[in-house]
C-alpha cells in the first residue's frame, strides 16, 4: 500500500495521522514511517537540526502508534544534543 500524507498538515508521520489510525482502529505502518522519514531527509527542512527533529518525532509517533507509548515517554525526557 502507498501511503498517503496527512490531510491536515500533509506529513506523512503526525499527532493527527496518529489519532486518525487510532480512530480507525489501525496503527502506523512500516511504509508510512519510511515515507516520513524520507520527507525528512530530502532536503525540506532548511538545517539538520530541523530534520533530525522530525525524524525523531517520526519514529516517537510510529512507536507510540504501535503501542510503545512508555519508551516515547523516556526517550522525549532525554536532554537532545542539539537542543
């Protein structure tokens, strides 16, 4: 399956795609993240630091879609090098 972005924000990876799933009774996909992750790194963001944070909020939204909530938890707690 193709993702799609979001309808709201057109990222393929958000809060609201996440909610959409949820309210559909799905969770995030192997493609969807990997169509995130690669709008990350093609050059939209106008740092790295920019981009790392998306992708870094990516791959906390995948896991949070699949269920893994706590370790997003930790891991947002940590204080980030680029910050």
């Amino acid at each position: 399956m193709i993702p799609t972005p979001c309808q709201g924000c057109e990222q393929y990876m958000c809060e609201c795609r996440l909610r959409e799933l949820k309210a559909q009774g799905s969770t995030p996909t192997r493609e969807m993240a990997l169509a995130a992750l690669h709008e990350a790194n093609a050059g939209e963001y106008p740092n790295p630091k920019d981009a790392h944070e998306q992708a870094d909020e990516v791959l906390c939204v995948f896991l949070e879609g699949l269920g893994y909530g706590e370790i997003v938890e930790v891991f947002r707690g940590i204080i980030k090098w680029y910050d």
